[in-house]
C-alpha cells in the first residue's frame, strides 16, 4: 500500500486502562512482524510548564485556556520532532494521548469544543484512534484500589462524566478513524477487541488493489496507465503496471500473430484471416490462457500489497468477443461464460475497480483521420467490429457497474488528457483507500460526466 508509517493514538478519561493496552499492543505489534518498527511517545510530550499546571492541581474549571495553549505548543513540538519524522522512515507511532485529550478536558473546563478541534487543524490526524471508554465511577475506584497520586478534578464525577461525554462527542464531529472500545471488561477481553478492530482496517488494507483500465479506440487507454501508474509512485503508492495481451511470450504472441494478426510475421496477416469469423469462445481462450500465466505472480504481488494496474483483463476479453453476437441477450450471456472462465476455473484475481475510458467512434474516427494513423490489428481495421465493441462495452458498464469515464464531453472534441487523468486518479485513489476486500467484485458508481 502507501509507503509511509502509522500513527496510532490511544484515548480516554485517566484509570480507563489505556497504559496498560498499550503495552499489550505494542508487544502484539512486535510478534506480528519482527521488521515493526515501534516508536512510543505521549502526552505532554515535554513541556515542563504544562506538567506544573497541571500539578498545581486547580479547581478544573480555572486555567482552561493556558492550559490548551501549553498542551497544543507542546504536541506541535511532539509532531515536528517525533511524529513526522518517523513516519517517513515507515515507522509506527504510538502516542499515550494526543488532540481528543485537549478537545475533551478542556471543553469540559469550559472551552468551546468546535474551537478547540479548529485550532488542531495544522496538526497531522492519526491513522487511528482508540478511546477506551468506562464509567468514570469505575475508573475512579480502579485509581483508588491502585493508590494512583491523582489530582483533584480525577476525584469529580461531574467534571469526569463531562470529559468523557466529549470523548464520545468528537466521533460525530471529527471526520477520522475512532473507535470506541468497551473498556468495562477484563483486560484481556479489551485487548482482544482492540486487536480485532486493528486488524480488521489495517491487515485487510495490506492487501493489494487490482484496478484495471479499459478502453474503446482512440481512448488513449495506454497513456492514462501510465499516467497513473507515475502519479501514484509520485504519490507514494507501491504501484506496478501489468498490461494484457502479454506480447513477447509465447501466450501473448499467439494472441497477437496468430489471432490479431501484429507484426506480419506469418505473411498473410493470421492464421485465421479475419479474426471476427473465428468463434467467441475460441478467440476468449487464447486471451484467458495469457491472463492464467500471470495469475501466480498476480496473486503474489497482491498478497505483498501492491496495487497492480492493468491495461487491459478479462472484460476487454468480455467486451471485444461480445461484439461478434448482434443479440444482446447472448452478449450477456458469452460474459458471463468468460466471467466463470477467467475467474472460477482459471482463478484470475478479480479487480477492485475496472474503468472504461470511453471515446464515441464518431470522435475516435476523427482523431484517427486527424493523425493518419495505420490500424495495427484485426480488430483496429474492422469499423464494423469497433463499433459493436463500443456498443457491447456500453452494455457491459450497465450490466457489471464498471466505472465509466467519457473522453469526450460533447460527443464531437475529445477532453484533454489532464482533464480526463484526473478523473481517473481520483476515482483510483478512492479505490486504493477503500477497505474492501480484493475477493469480492465491489460496487461502482459511474462517472457524473454526460455521454
């Protein structure tokens, strides 16, 4: 996934238990991958005014501002000096308190809660955070039974009750990761439920994404996977690019010399002279049998989370070998065949997300006239066949909700390529960020631009 670190805060009123979680999830971190590498810090990180406040023990309702004003100067230098530097050396932060401790304790003295969120906004928001939420009575008597030195607002109920209201507030009024952890239950029950959340967003998301890009002619299919795959890098992302067929291998080469017709090497263009005539399903097994070499090292790479973009999978197998039926309902029908194909009996990973870009012929034929441009293959040199493509692909966005990207807005000029690029990198990167699970085809929401 993204090449950066983890932040990780652990929240909640004092004698809530979280020194103790941390210790425990810090030594789960560490059994987890030996190559972990933790850095434990809190706050106050090492303000020595905000400890003497603070020691002073004044009624909670006094010194609200100075003491906001201390712990926010203070978590600045924590960030600059510890937080953003390990992130990127890719290491995981674990923070004992961090902004949701001012937001609750000081809205509680008094303080307005959303002016206190506003004044953290320059500070990075961590990756998660834990509030590990008990009745303040519990923790109270936990303290007690420990003989904890405590200060004088631990001792009100009221003042703690407030605290921990705010607590359970700023997980409607923060947009990040909180979660809530039932801290009213042993200590081994609290961790176990701590785990479990942690692995759930985090392990899952370790898996790679597989999003592949497809393309009606003249779509410019080819520079807008490139395009993305170096934005991403750019960005940070562990990104590999993959395209299909696989020319160069012996697979991909029967697709593309014996089938399609590339290179002239066999003289009289392909084996089979007109690649529309040969049957659908005979055409869909030379594509599929380049696709199963790839399947092992697909798999692999997913596994070490990368995310893989495709130019080119098993829908252009769809789309192009439709577009020999004229009857819909076997068009669907031949899909689904190849859908069972590829990715039951062969195992092809299913994508994440699956764009087509979309050019009308009408415009394609235009940019074509335009650059004088030679068909390379079979199909490229077929009108007829182009245009049922395009129309078989059009039904296919509708049947599987793959995300479709106009490259035209008007269905006469073609967008720009940058227009178009951040289209599609927006839509990519929502995919990558999201949790769902790689098994699974997910569900896509089409482009709001117009055909």
């Amino acid at each position: 996934m993204k090449k950066d670190g983890l932040f990780i805060a652990f929240e909640g009123i004092d004698g809530c238990g979280k020194s103790t979680q941390i210790k425990k999830f810090v030594e789960y971190l560490f059994n987890l991958d030996k190559h972990n590498h933790i850095v434990l810090t809190r706050n106050p990180y090492k303000d020595t005014n905000v400890r003497e406040v603070i020691k002073e023990d004044n009624d909670p309702i006094t010194q609200a501002d100075e003491i906001a004003n201390l712990f926010i100067e203070d978590r600045k230098n924590q960030v600059n000096e510890i937080i953003l530097p390990n992130l990127k050396e890719n290491h995981i932060i674990i923070s004992d308190r961090f902004k949701l401790s001012t937001i609750a304790y000081q809205a509680a003295q008094g303080l307005d809660i959303q002016e206190l969120i506003r004044r953290h906004e320059n500070l990075p928001t961590p990756d998660l955070t834990f509030i590990i939420d008990i009745p303040t009575e519990t923790a109270i008597e936990r303290m007690n039974k420990e003989n904890r030195t405590t200060h004088k607002f631990e001792h009100n109920p009221n003042f703690s009750n407030q605290v921990r209201n705010n607590y359970l507030k700023t997980t409607e009024l923060l947009n990040e990761k909180i979660i809530v952890i039932d801290g009213n239950k042993t200590s081994e029950e609290v961790f176990e439920d701590i785990k479990t959340k942690f692995e759930k967003i985090f392990l899952t998301k370790k898996m790679g994404k597989l999003i592949v890009i497809e393309g009606t002619d003249c779509s410019g299919k080819e520079t807008q996977t490139d395009k993305v795959f170096n934005a991403l890098n750019d960005k940070g992302y562990d990104c590999e690019k993959i395209s299909f067929p696989k020319y160069g291998t012996p697979t991909g080469d029967i697709v593309g010399d014996c089938y399609l017709g590339k290179n002239n090497r066999l003289n009289t263009g392909s084996w089979f002279e007109k690649a529309d005539e040969i049957d659908p399903k005979i055409a869909c097994l030379y594509y599929a049998a380049d696709r199963r070499s790839s399947v092992e090292e697909i798999r692999r790479k997913l596994s070490e989370g990368k995310i893989l973009i495709s130019d080119r999978y098993a829908s252009s197998n769809m789309g192009h070998q439709c577009a020999k039926y004229n009857n819909r309902e076997d068009r669907i029908k031949l899909a689904s065949w190849i859908e069972s194909l590829e990715y039951d009996m062969l195992e092809l990973p299913r994508p994440n997300s699956t764009i087509l870009l979309y050019m009308p012929l009408t415009v394609a034929n235009k940019l074509k006239a335009e650059r004088d441009e030679p068909a390379i293959d079979a199909h490229e040199s077929s009108e007829t066949h182009l245009k049922n493509a395009e129309n078989a692909y059009l039904e296919l966005i509708e049947h599987y909700g793959w995300t479709k990207i106009n490259c035209s807005s008007n269905n006469i000029d073609p967008r720009s390529i940058e227009d178009i690029h951040n289209e599609v990198l927006d839509h990519v990167i929502k995919t990558i960020e999201s949790t769902e699970s790689n098994e699974e085809p997910p569900t896509y929401q089409t482009s709001s631009h117009s055909s």
